[in-house]
C-alpha cells in the first residue's frame, strides 16, 4: 500500500473521532443542560448543595469551560461519574465491556462460520435445492427481530420446558470455580448466543452468496477449468478466497459493534453488558453514562472502519492505487 493511503486513512479516522468528541459533548447538554436539577427534583437541596453537585459532576462554569474540562478528562480516561450509582463511568463501562464481548463475539464467530460455508455452497450450487432453501432461512432469520426471537426462544426454552436459564451471567450465589463455573456461565450464555447468531448466519450466507456468484462469472475460472482442474480445487483454491473479501469487510465492521452490545438481547436475558448498561442508563437517565457509552461505541466503529479500509487496500490494490 502507499503511504499517502494509510496516512490519509488515519488522518480521517483522527478527524472523525474529534467530530465525535464534540458532538458527544453537546449532544447531551442539548438534551439536558443541567442533570442534576433532574435527578434531585423534590429533595430540598440547598443551594450551596446545588453547587456542590454541578462541581462533582463537572457542570459548573461556561460551555467553553466545561467542554476544556471534558477534553482533558477523556485524555487522562476519565469519563465522569455515574449519576445513579456514583462511581466512575469507566468503571461501569470496564466492568460491562468483556460480558459482551463473550457474548456477541462467540456469536458473531459461530454465525460467521456457519454463514460462509453456507453462502459458499449456496453459490456454488446455484438454484440447487440447497440453494433455494438456505436462502429462503437466512432471509427468514436475518429479518426475524433479535427481541422477537428471543423472547421466543425464553418463552419455549427457559420458562416452559427449562433447558436453559432464564438469565444472568451464572447462577445466583453461585460458588462455583474453574471448570464448573466456565461451563455454569456458557449454560447461561447459549439461549442469547444463539438469538444473535441467527440473525447473523443469514447476514454472512446472503452476502457470501452473492460474492460466490459476481466470482464464478469471471474469466479466470473457465481459465483454471480449462487447465484441467477439479471442481473442487476450482472452488477452494480460485472462486473462495476471492469471494471472501467482503465477507471480511463485513466481519471486521460487525466487530465494531461488538462492543455497541445487543441492548434487547442483553436486556431481555438479564446479560450484564454494555447492551444493558445502555438500557439501565436510558431508563435513569444517566447522561454521564450514556455519553462515555456513546463515546466508546463510536470509538470502536471508527476504529474497525479504518481496519476494514487498510485491510482491503492490502488484500487488493487496486483499492489504494498500488
């Protein structure tokens, strides 16, 4: 790749994050300039209390002045404090970060998987039986809602016939250590696993499908077919690798909403993550949270945009002019 493309890659990734950081800083001063009148209506404050408050949560002073003291906070990694909970966003967010990361992660890489091999035999066989009917489910599955899907799968699985927990990260009280405890918190884990893999497996089968298809109209497959070679080897060797690329264009992008969490999904099961935390801050509301949560979320979009674009310019180079 050229220079001049990763440096102006990154410069635009650089530029978007500080649109972020300003917009995240005004966003919720629009939605509410003062949190605090909101969260202590009716309690009797004191004036000299009033101020107390909007010095703690950093809302004393001008706009200028505030947005100064949000700038260096977030350089030094401090989000603010949670409103409702009183400790530190970033605290909040640490804790909740790594449940959904194992959780729509081993999705995400259960659907991806899944979701090629069928794109790639639905291509391969086209207007097969096999073809028809994969399509046809993974249609189904990606527009099926994720809240629908798992309240159903609650409904049957958990609550009517009990195979599953109703929710949690692991059982209540539970004592449980080393082995016993990875596979308490993967029994708690399979109902919303599965609610998100099956929307993603008909993300990637389409996609894959449709890239097996634009590849197997090009010429150097009749060329390598013409030399002799099997199916087989024309398949894995020639039409897979090239039709793969916007599958990893796709799957470096849904890595970036890994860490946006499911927040149905996760409030629907009771799932300890960032896709709760989002909800329970909603619900507050608890702006100092919601603008670290904001931030993050961008921040990680940002980021896989820019991998997915250094990454395609590697994997062809015709993308960054080389």
């Amino acid at each position: 790749m050229r220079p001049r493309y990763v440096v102006g890659k990154i410069a635009g990734a650089i530029g978007t994050l500080a649109f972020v950081l300003v917009f995240n800083f005004f966003l919720f001063r629009i939605v509410n300039d003062d949190p605090t009148a909101s969260m202590f209506r009716g309690r009797n404050l004191s004036p000299s209390q009033i101020q107390s408050l909007r010095e703690k949560f950093n809302l004393d002073g001008s706009k200028l002045e505030q947005f100064g003291a949000y700038l260096r906070e977030t350089a030094q990694g401090n989000l603010g404090v949670s409103l409702l909970s009183r400790r530190p966003v970033s605290t909040e967010i640490r804790e909740a970060i790594w449940p959904t990361v194992l959780l729509v992660g081993t999705a995400t890489a259960a659907a991806m998987v899944i979701g090629v091999l069928l794109g790639i035999h639905a291509g391969w066989r086209r207007r097969s039986a096999f073809d028809v009917g994969s399509t046809t489910s993974s249609m189904l599955t990606y527009s099926v809602p994720d809240f629908w899907l798992g309240m159903l799968l609650l409904g049957f699985l958990a609550v009517r016939f009990d195979v599953f927990p109703t929710g949690g990260l692991e059982d209540p009280g539970t004592t449980a250590t080393g082995l016993s405890l990875l596979i308490d918190q993967a029994h708690h884990m399979a109902l919303p696993m599965i609610t998100l893999a099956l929307g993603y497996v008909g993300e990637y089968a389409i996609v894959m499908r449709s890239s097996m298809l634009d590849t197997l109209r090009e010429d150097y497959l009749q060329l390598a077919r013409a030399k002799g070679l099997r199916d087989a080897n024309v398949r894995r060797h020639h039409a897979v690798p090239n039709a793969l690329l916007p599958v990893v264009s796709l799957s470096a992008l849904n890595f970036g909403f890994v860490l946006s969490g499911a927040i149905a999904v996760e409030s629907i099961f009771s799932w300890p993550g960032l896709g709760q935390a989002t909800f329970e801050a909603i619900r507050g509301p608890d702006f100092p949270v919601l603008q670290g949560l904001f931030l993050l979320f961008s921040a990680a979009l940002i980021v896989a945009n820019l991998a997915v674009d250094l990454l395609y310019g590697y994997l062809d180079p015709r993308v960054a002019g080389r």
